[in-house]
C-alpha cells in the first residue's frame, strides 16, 4: 500500500535486520508492528532514541490494549493503527508522521 501511496519502501523482517542494513540514517518514517520477532516494535523505538534517532514511528497492531497504546506514544510514536486499518488512516497517520498534516 505504502509503494501506492508513491512512498520507497524497504522491507525488514525483524528490527536486526533493520539495525544492521544502513538504511538508518536514509529512513524518514518506519511503519512497526508492536509484535515483531525478536526485538519488538517498541523496543526498536527505544533502541532509536538511546542513539538519537529522531525517526517518526507508525506503529500497527492488533493489541487493543491501551497501556501498550500509552506507552508507545509516551515514547514518541507518530500514531497508532489498529488492524485493520483503512488506506485512508495509513495516509492520515503518515502525513501527521511527516508533518504534512
């Protein structure tokens, strides 16, 4: 969906691979699942911030639990979409995340 929205995306299978790829410092917006193998969504955002990563955080997850909901904007994030979600939210919440909104 996000390669519809004219977005260039890279795709990661766990937060590692991310971590070790380079593409940091390329990366303008990540869209995270909280669950992810291995480090979670939100360990990824604290592991950004301890090295002062400013990157606008999407996360997505089909946890309709409120205190992971809090802490993940505590943290920082963007927004967060519960699945499922509309390509109409995906847009809103990246142009909240990329200060178009």
């Amino acid at each position: 969906m996000l390669k519809e929205f004219g977005f260039s995306v890279l795709a990661f299978a766990t937060a590692d691979q991310f971590l070790a790829s380079g593409s940091i410092d390329q990366t303008t917006c990540l869209v995270l699942d909280i669950v992810m193998p291995g480090m979670s969504g939100l360990e990824l955002q604290k592991e950004l911030k301890s090295r002062g990563y400013k990157i606008p955080i999407i996360f997505i997850t089909a946890q309709k639990d409120e205190s992971v909901r809090k802490r993940a904007l505590e943290q920082g994030a963007a927004d967060i979409l519960l699945k499922p979600f509309s390509d109409t939210a995906l847009r809103e919440a990246l142009s909240k995340a990329m200060g178009e909104a």
